[in-house]
C-alpha cells in the first residue's frame, strides 16, 4: 500500500515540476543569495530551457511523447 502510494506521489511530483522549472528555481535561489550574478541567471535559463525545448520537439516528433 505505501509502495503504490509513494510511485502515484512520484509520478504527480515529475509531471508537476519540470527540469526546467527546478533550473530556474535553483539559478533563482543561488541569484537571491547572491552567488550569481543577474547576466548569468538571464543565460543560465535560457540556455536550459532553449535546450530543453528543442529536445523535447524532437522527441515529439520522433514520436517519443511522455
């Protein structure tokens, strides 16, 4: 019973919150502490997220959807 509901909790918590979502979370905290700088937080999401974004349009189009 707790193995089926910790595999439905992880599974909700995956589709919930995206790789993309925890990055800019992340480059988000680490900007707020103050151990990156404004600039880098700007490249650092959009290098993830238009990386990202191209790999998930190929795999759609591969025919590999989640």
């Amino acid at each position: 019973m707790m193995a089926k509901a910790t595999a439905f909790l992880d599974t909700w918590l995956a589709k919930l919150t995206s790789r993309k979502l925890m990055v800019w979370l992340t480059a988000t905290g680490l900007t707020l502490a103050g151990h990156v700088t404004s600039e880098d937080w700007v490249i650092i999401s959009a290098i993830y997220i238009g990386g990202q974004t191209v790999i998930d349009g190929i795999s759609r189009l591969r025919g590999y959807n989640d």
